[in-house]
C-alpha cells in the first residue's frame, strides 16, 4: 500500500488571477494544513486563504522591506517554513503564480525540507508564462527561450532570435531590492543594445502584464524595440519578443521518403 | 455582499463560478453586490478594483 497525502510541505501557487486559476487540490491543502504561510501579490488570494484557514493563515508579506535585498528577505522566508516544520506542523508554503517559476524560496524550502527528513511536494499552478501563452497567442513549440531580464543583461547569455523570446521581470532590471512600487530600471538603455545584436530597432516587442481580476483585459503595450528604452515597465512586466523569421534548414538534415530520415554526421 | 467576499467566493466555489460565467452582471447582483461595487468590478479597471478591495487611492 502506498502512502498518500502524507507530506509535511506541500508548496502550491494561488494563480496569477486567483478567480478560476487557483486549483481544487490547492484549495484543499491550503484548508486543511496547521499553518499556511503565503506571499499574496492580489488582496483575493490573500483572503481566500484567510477564509479557508483562519486559524493556520499567516502572511510573509513582513519579511520585505523597502529597499532590502530580495535573497535576505527569501532566506528569512525559508527559514520560517522551516520552523514551523521542524515545530510538527504540516506546513502549506502559499505563493502567487507558480510556485516553481520565477521563486526561488520555494524550492529552497522543499531542498531544506527533505534534507532534515520531511515530505516535500510542490504541485504545479498558472504562471504568467501560462496567461501570456493564452493572451498573446503563443505556441512555444517552435522554440521558447525564457530569461530573468537582469540575468540576460549582467550574463553572457545568448538568444535565439528565431524562436519567441520571454524576458521576465524587466520592470525590475538590474535591482535586486524589493520595492513596493516601481524600480529604479536605469538599465533598460543597455538590455536594448544588447537585445539589437540579435534583432533590428524596429523589430516589434510586446510588454505584457497579465490580468488578475475576473473582467479584467490583460496590458500589452507593443512597440519598436529600440523604443523600449524610453519607457519605464511596470515592475511585474514581461518583455515578449517574436521571431524575427521562421529557423533556417539545417543544411546537415536530408529527408527521406517517409519524412526527416537523419542529420549528416 | 461585499466585492471582496463576492469574488472570494468565486474563487473557491465551483458552482458560483459557473453562475457567474453564465451571467455576470445576474449573478453579483442575486449576490447581494452593491451597485456600487457591480460597477467597479464590470469597469474592467484593474487599478480601480485593486484600490477598492485594497481601500487605497486609484493612481
């Protein structure tokens, strides 16, 4: 027989519009945990975990500060969960979004978790990722590369201009701080010429932010990319860039009657 | 009904949520939502709803 249902922390994500996207099985784990402690970015998901586990809800939102490093402020969080764990409680670790993509103290807490003995899972949730794919019409089978804007900007990191490119948290470029409003993006000059060694000025992007209110139309605001450095992103922006053309044949490929029969070696 | 506790509900109640996908409008007012509050969440105003459940000044 194997056991079920047994973990000590179990880390679920609310969605990125609590109303349809937060999932049954997460409702159920935020209900019947001791204690469920959540980041909330929309007053929704925060009170529906507070309807649901009055007793149990208990919010991070304290460990940011403004201005303070956004790692202290996660290594404050994971230790939280932990102990709470290590205090005998069956723990839910509640974020925005999922809980996987774009978090790095969930996966933390899961690490830690299992490293002392505990149960751990994660159970998968909408991302932003998921709503753009919705809302901009994205299929990222033909090629998908997805960035932290800062990390494609201070790494030697390399896109491919073929395929759809994601370019996460631009609104946040080169600010590892938290800020309650909007970021200091003093390098948004510089992600453009990094972004025109792969793709002409006038090549069109899109900043995407998606709606987190039933009713509500997600905000894409499309222009020239060397415009871009103009403009100040909210800070949960996304950059999407399309292809700038269909990939070219791979010389190396030869096709057989039945189709793609191998690559030339 | 406030929007608030309207929307919690549709978020956790299956049933609600398909009433609500149905009929907006029918379904928060039979909710008990004000006038008020039905306006502002059919505004489609992402600001102004926020500023509402959160009590802030839209900006």
């Amino acid at each position: 027989m194997i056991k079920m249902n047994d973990e000590h922390l179990i880390v679920v994500g609310t969605g990125i519009r609590t109303v349809g996207q937060l999932s049954m099985e997460s409702l159920a784990w935020i209900k019947t945990a001791d204690k469920v402690l959540y980041v909330a970015s929309d007053p929704i998901a925060e009170e529906v975990i507070m309807a649901l586990n009055p007793e149990g809800a208990e919010s991070m939102a304290h460990f940011y500060g403004e201005n303070k490093q956004r790692t202290e402020t996660y290594r404050q969080m994971v230790e939280h969960v932990m102990a709470n764990l290590r205090a005998g409680r069956r723990v839910c670790f509640a974020v925005y979004g999922h809980p996987g993509v774009l978090v790095s103290p969930t996966h933390e807490a899961i690490r830690r978790a299992r490293a002392e003995g505990f149960k751990a899972r994660m159970l998968p949730a909408i991302s932003t990722e998921d709503c753009l794919f919705a809302d901009l019409g994205v299929d990222p089978v033909s090629g998908c590369q997805s960035l932290e804007a800062t990390d494609f900007l201070s790494n030697l990191r390399y896109i491919d201009p073929h395929g759809h490119v994601l370019l996460w948290q631009i609104g946040g470029l080169g600010d590892p701080t938290f800020k309650r409003y909007s970021f200091d993006v003093r390098g948004m000059p510089q992600l453009v010429r990094k972004l025109m060694r792969y793709y002409p000025p006038h090549h069109l992007v899109h900043l995407y932010e998606a709606a987190i209110f039933p009713g509500v139309e997600p905000a894409i605001h499309s222009g020239p990319l060397h415009y871009l450095a103009q403009i100040r992103p909210m800070s949960n922006s996304t950059l999407y860039i399309p292809p700038v053309s269909a990939p070219f044949p791979d010389p190396a490929a030869w096709w057989g009657p039945s189709g793609v029969a191998g690559v030339r070696e | 009904m406030t929007l608030k506790s309207y929307l919690v509900l549709l978020a956790t109640d299956v049933g609600r949520l398909g009433d609500f996908l149905a009929n907006p409008s029918a379904a928060a007012e039979n909710a008990g939502v004000s006038k008020e509050e039905r306006a502002i969440l059919f505004s489609g105003d992402q600001g102004l709803i926020y500023a509402n459940l959160t009590r802030l000044d839209p900006k």
